[in-house]
C-alpha cells in the first residue's frame, strides 16, 4: 500500500525541511509549499493531509483552509493549523474552518507526528460497511458506505468528525452522550481537544443539518444527543 501524501505549507524554510525530513522518517511522502499561493498551484487531491500555517503573506491559512473546504475536490483533506496564533479564539476560528486539528507553536516534532498520524487514522474508515448501508430519519439520510450525507435530496458535504458524530447520533436516538463519551467514540485518546471543540462541531452540524438540526439537542450537564 503507498504511504500517505502530506503537504507541508509554512512561509518559514527551514521549519518545512525539519518537517519533511522527521515525516519522511516516518515513512510518509512529504511535499513543501511556503506560501498559499504556492499550494494552490499543486494537485491537492493527490493528499492525504495538509500541515497549515495561519500567518503567511497575501493569502493566510484561514483564507485557504476556507477556500479549500468550499470546493468539493479539496473538501474533505484532512487539515492540521500549525501556527503561532494559539488564542482560544483562533483555535475555534480554525476548528470552525473545518480543521482537524490545531498544533499552537513551539511544538515537539513528536508531538506533529502523533498528532498527523492520530487524524489519519481517524480520516480512513478501519473497515468497509455493507455494501449501500444507510441510516435515515425522515429526509435526513447517512450513506454508510458512501461516507455522504443528504438533506431533503440535497446533498451536503460534511467533514469526518461532523459525519461520526452524525452518525453516532443518528445510530443511538435518544440516547444522551456525555462529552466524555464522544470523545472517546469520535476524536482518537492521543488527540488534545480543547474545550469548546465538541460545541464548534455540534453547531455546525446543526446548521448544515438544517431543518433537522433541532433534532441535535443539549441536555445541560449531560451532553448531547438526537431526539426524535
């Protein structure tokens, strides 16, 4: 099987080479860009993940990650913020954006490392459902095997963790899950989620799952969960 493609896009040299070099290490395929404009130019469907910084010349990472995830070629790349704006704003900002996870600098080369490997885990599927599996309720449906979500005939694009956690939700109706227990059902032991991570990911969902969105709903110091 070849090793996943990753993109590494920073505006500072020597931090690409340091991270191609230990990736590489690591047994994957490892490509530099520094700057976003660069990325651009690429063949971005041949990735398996994009490594990200936010504060980069004309086109920031936001900017690109928002222009990534609205074009349906490039959507579902994986993406980890590698940057110096480590705000709980700009982790929100980032995680809102789509990202699958955020790394504030300085980092541990080891740390990256888990980090990339613990959100291509999570982004390969570890087996194949039956063939045209779906779970539905009402004009809500979850294709199983197509990873791909529809909305009155409509189809919506979701990332992965908005998708399991659809689909955790969609599989366990009225069932209430605690923070704790969706961490460990949706986000890998190895991933730091910060605290509003669970609520960034829910309200989007909701939104996009619109006019079923408020069959998503909050028991205030339980957790979450779908009702019918």
């Amino acid at each position: 099987m070849e090793s996943p493609k990753i993109l590494v896009v920073d505006d500072e040299e020597s931090l690409c080479e340091i991270l191609q070099f230990n990736l590489e290490v690591e047994g994957f395929q490892v490509d530099v860009a520094y700057s976003a404009e660069e990325v651009l130019q690429k063949e971005l469907t041949s990735y398996s993940l994009i490594l990200l910084d936010v504060m980069m010349g004309e086109i920031s990472g936001f900017k690109l990650a928002r222009q990534l995830k609205s074009q349906p070629e490039t959507a579902s790349i994986p993406l980890i913020f590698c940057t110096a704006k480590d705000s709980k704003d700009d982790t929100v900002m980032g995680l809102d954006l789509g990202a699958d996870d955020y790394i504030a600098k300085p980092f541990s080369i080891r740390e990256v490392i888990a980090r990339v490997k613990s959100v291509l885990r999570r982004s390969t599927p570890p087996h194949k459902e039956p063939e045209g599996e779906s779970v539905r309720f009402k004009g809500l449906e979850l294709n199983l095997q197509r990873k791909s979500c529809r909305v009155d005939g409509r189809e919506v694009r979701l990332t992965k963790t908005e998708f399991e956690l659809l689909s955790l939700f969609l599989r366990n109706r009225e069932t209430i899950f605690s923070r704790a227990d969706i961490l460990s059902r949706v986000w890998s032991d190895d991933v730091i989620v910060v605290d509003r991570t669970i609520d960034v990911n829910i309200t989007r969902l909701r939104k996009k799952m619109e006019p079923y969105g408020k069959h998503i709903v909050t028991r205030l110091g339980y957790g979450y969960g779908f009702e019918e």
